[in-house]
C-alpha cells in the first residue's frame, strides 16, 4: 500500500515567490517612504534677462529734430548724447533773461553805493553768486552804471550846490537886514534925544507942538521899520534853516530812493536767477542723452526737423552689461518657501536639457506685493534669480536673454516621501470635512 503525498504546483510556488515580492517591495517601500526625508522645491518657470532693465529714451518737452547723432545698433555710454533738438526759441529766451540779469546786478551794485553814500562804485563790485561765465557781459553793464552814477552825483552835486548859494546869498540878505537895523536903532536913539530937547524947548516956547509931532511920528516910523527888519531877519533865518535842510534831504532823498530800488532789485534779481537757471536746465534737455550705457535699439526718429511728441519713447537702450537673471513668476500660494537669499537650481527648456548640467543660482529678490493680472489670469510675485557666473562661463552653449528655463527653488523644511504623497490627499479630505 503506497502512502500519498500532497504534490505542490509549478504554478502556486510562482504565485507564492510573487507574493513574497510584492510584501518585500511594498514594506521596503514603505519603509523608505516614512523614513526617507526629501528636500522640497517650488517649480516654477521663468526667462532669462539681463540684470539691467532695456531704458527707453524719452523727451518731456518734445520737440523738432535739428541732428540725430546715433544709429540702430550703435553703442552708447550713459549720458552720451542721442539727439539735438531746436533751440531757437529757448536760447533767445534764455539771452532775454540773461541780458536783464545782468543789467539788474550792475544797477544794483550802484544803488548800493548810492544807498552808502561812496565817491564811486569799486567798493561794491563783489562776485555775486549765479553770475558765473557773465564776466565780460557784466564789466560792459558795470561801466554804464558807473557813468550814470557820477552822472547822478554831478547832479546831486549841483542841486546841493544851488541851495548852498541860496543860503550864502539869504545869509547876505540878513546881514544887509541887521546893518539897517542897527542904523534905525541909532536913528531911533538919537530921535528921542531930538525928542526931548524940542520938548524942553517947547516949554521955553521957544517951539511949536507940530514939530514935537512931527519928531514923534518920525520916531514911531523907526520904530516901524525896526520891527519889519527884525521880522524880515527872521523870514530869512527860516529860509535859510528850509534850504539847509533842503540840502540834507537831497542826500536822504537820494540814499531812501536808492535804499527802495535796491530792494525791488534784489528781489527780480532772485526771479531772474531761478528762470535763468530753468532755462538753462531746458537748453540742456534740448539734447536727449543715453539714460545708460548700452546698445541702441529700435530708434523712431530718422528725419532732421521732424517733430517729436512729448512723452514718446525715441529709442530703446539695450544695456551693454551681459550679466544675466532670470525673473520667474511665484504662485502666491508658494510664495512662504520663496525668500530672498535661497538657493535655486535653473534648467534650460531645450530639447538637450536633460544632457546639460543645471545651473546654480539664488533668490536676489521677491516682489513687495503680489502683481494683479487683467483678463482674469492668476496674480503672481516677481521673483528675480542670480544665475552663477562661474557656472554660466563653463557651459559650452551661451546663453541669450529670452530663453525660457524652469526654476526649482529649495524650500525650508523636510518631509518624508509618504508626506508628499498623502498630503494632497490630506488637504482634500480636510476641505471635504469643513464643506460639509
């Protein structure tokens, strides 16, 4: 009798050797997955652009083209003049206010030594400050002034000169007056004497009562012309004491007319300062200047007396510094893993990208605020990432502002394998719980 033993198929021992497998990779993988920590990364895509931003030349004003000094592709410094445009208008405006300027300052350099009462004007011709590169013009204008101010003191001269005469001859007049005073007095002293002898005479009878009269209305006449003198020396006293005085207001007169001109000068004098200096500051915008050093690109204006528009954009400059970034837009829900100094891995978007080594870089700066979109696309922050120049410098393909990369930027934190791939599911069953 032959004792049976159960027989094991080909087919279930494959099926156990795969089942053995299957539990081996699942709990390695499970194994890895909760202990493995993984470093994160926000992917985001972006273009590579110089570090300097393309400047368009511009002019406020506007104007008519009078030369074009540039061409497309010309290499320009910063400040290297592009463009003149006319100046006509604003020089003859500019000479206007310089040729009043400069004759102001001159008329004030004689009031103030007018205002002093000097013999001449060489203790007042100090250097004013904005007057610089106006030398010539202004010894011509000082000149004038100095021949009108010994004109004006001739003059004043004169008047002080005719009231001294005048005085001198009021003086003569007064003297004239006393002389004849001083002889009425003595008419009148020795009539009295007359006087009393005809009186005592007349007691003797030996006169008559018409010529004591007489000798009475005679003293009474002195004595008339002997107040009238007095009061014709007074009169002339006081004209004398007016012209005086008149001679010294012809100086006050003088220094308080000068003293107001002066003041009235020093203030057009400032206005005419503050226009010449905003004229000349138009002159000087009147040639349109490379805001940066760089290469000229698409330049508008290709006709000398054409007329440009205020505001409107002339050229481009096309910065000559080759140091490249890449500016790259962040989701504002990644913006908490982007900060200003993290570092940055950055991949070209080529067909032989996988072959090419990726780029070292870092964070140099995130925008303040999120950036608004219109037509309902998702707002985003600017970022912009320095690109390693000793890495860029090795890599045999150049590369051109343009190209498009995409940007993994490391994240502070590490999380197991099996955090990243339940957490999506974690957040939607969480959602899920407060919708319901």
């Amino acid at each position: 009798m032959r004792i049976l033993r159960p027989q094991h198929s080909p087919v279930r021992r494959e099926l156990l050797a795969g089942l053995l497998v299957c539990v081996l990779m699942v709990g390695g993988l499970g194994g890895w997955a909760v202990t493995t920590r993984l470093d994160g990364a926000v992917i985001v895509g972006g273009r590579l652009t110089v570090s300097d931003r393309v400047k368009q030349v511009q002019h406020r004003e506007g104007g008519i083209v009078s030369a074009i000094l540039v061409h497309d592709g010309a290499r320009v410094a910063a400040g290297e003049p592009m463009l003149r445009l006319d100046d006509t208008a604003a020089r003859g405006n500019h000479a206007i206010i310089v040729a009043q300027l400069v004759d102001l300052v001159a008329r004030r350099q004689r009031l103030r030594a007018e205002q002093a009462g000097l013999p001449d004007m060489t203790g007042t011709a100090a250097t004013m400050p904005g007057m610089e590169g106006l030398e010539g013009d202004l010894a011509a204008a000082l000149a004038a002034e100095a021949t009108l101010f010994q004109a004006r003191r001739t003059a004043l001269a004169g008047q002080k000169d005719s009231v001294a005469e005048q005085i001198r001859q009021l003086r003569a007049a007064v003297r004239g007056l006393q002389a004849r005073l001083s002889a009425t007095r003595d008419q009148v002293r020795y009539m009295g004497e007359e006087l009393a002898s005809a009186e005592k005479l007349m007691q003797q009878g030996l006169t008559t009562q018409r010529q004591i009269s007489a000798l009475r209305r005679g003293r009474a006449e002195l004595e008339g012309s002997i107040g009238q003198l007095e009061s014709d020396i007074a009169q002339s006293n006081i004209a004398i004491a007016r012209s005086e005085l008149e001679s010294l207001q012809l100086d006050l007169n003088q220094r308080e007319q000068a003293e107001q001109e002066l003041r009235d000068a020093d203030a057009r004098i400032a206005e005419l300062l503050e226009r010449r200096k905003a004229t000349q500051d138009q002159l000087e915008r009147l040639i349109v200047r490379a805001p940066g050093a760089g290469v000229v690109s698409q330049l508008a204006v290709h006709t000398v007396g054409g007329v440009i528009a205020a505001g409107a954009v002339l050229a481009l400059v096309v910065p000559a510094n080759d140091r490249l970034v890449v500016e790259a837009r962040i989701r504002p829900v990644d913006i908490d893993n982007v900060a200003a100094g993290r570092p940055a891995r950055i991949r070209l978007r080529t067909l032989d990208a996988g072959l090419l080594e990726d780029i070292a870089g870092e964070v140099l700066s995130v925008s303040a605020d999120v950036i608004e979109r219109t037509g309902g696309q998702e707002p985003y922050y600017l970022a912009r990432i320095g690109i390693d120049e000793e890495a860029r410098l090795r890599r045999e393909r150049k590369l051109v502002p343009g190209m498009p990369v995409d940007v993994f930027l490391a994240t502070t934190g590490r999380r197991t394998a099996l955090q990243y791939l339940l957490g999506p599911l974690r957040d939607q069953m969480s959602h899920a719980m407060r919708e319901g």
